[in-house]
C-alpha cells in the first residue's frame, strides 16, 4: 500500500559528500514525521535525522553540522545532505515514514529497503 524507495548511496572517500533521497508512493493522505536511521554491522539501528511535516528537525549529535536534511511535502520525499563524511559514518541507511493512509488515519510507521554507505580512509 505505501511504498518507500531510497537513493544515493555508495562508496565515498572522507571527507566527501554524498546525498540521499527516499520518496514514498501510494495511498498516502498525510506523512507526520519523516527521516533517516542507520545500522552499522554489530550496532543498533539509530536516529539520524527526521523533520516532521512542519518542519521541526531532529539530528543525532554525531552528525549534528555536517549532516542536513530536508523534505518536499508535495512529493513526500526527504532527502540527506552528507558532508564531511568519517568512517564512523559507513552504515545501512533507511529512510522511515510515519504515515497517514487515504483509508486509514492511524499513523503507522513505513520502511525503505536501506542503502548501504561506504566510507573509505
């Protein structure tokens, strides 16, 4: 029923930038709160970025001045801006949706595929 289909990862050197965007289809009536997580091998999922759909924002502090994310409410997409990317930063990348559907008006919670990101030293 909703769909969400992520973009932009790969293998990047640190340092460099990279930029991700997931976009959600289907019966969809309103996306509350939308964002990233990752997952790094042997770790916990974490947050790492999310804006509701006023635009409040929310950055994990390991990403905090060099990550920016941003949304399209028009075209329920989000995106990830990377800068100044560090090893640590290698993951899964999976965009989240809280969402609204045309038939439902519970909130329920969508996930992409993921996205791996690779930083090499």
């Amino acid at each position: 029923q909703v769909q969400l289909v992520e973009s932009g990862g790969g293998l990047v050197q640190a340092g460099g930038s990279l930029r991700l965007s997931c976009a959600a289809s289907g019966s969809i009536f309103s996306i509350l709160n939308m964002g990233w997580y990752r997952q790094a091998p042997g770790k916990q999922r974490e947050l790492v970025a999310t804006m509701t759909s006023s635009g409040g924002t929310d950055y994990a502090d390991s990403v905090t001045g060099r990550f920016t994310i941003s949304r399209v409410n028009a075209k329920n997409t989000v995106y990830l801006q990377m800068n100044s990317l560090k090893p640590e930063d290698a993951a899964v990348y999976y965009c989240n949706a809280e969402v609204q559907t045309v038939w439902r008006g519970v909130p329920f919670d969508y996930w992409g595929q993921g996205t791996p990101v690779t930083v090499s030293s």
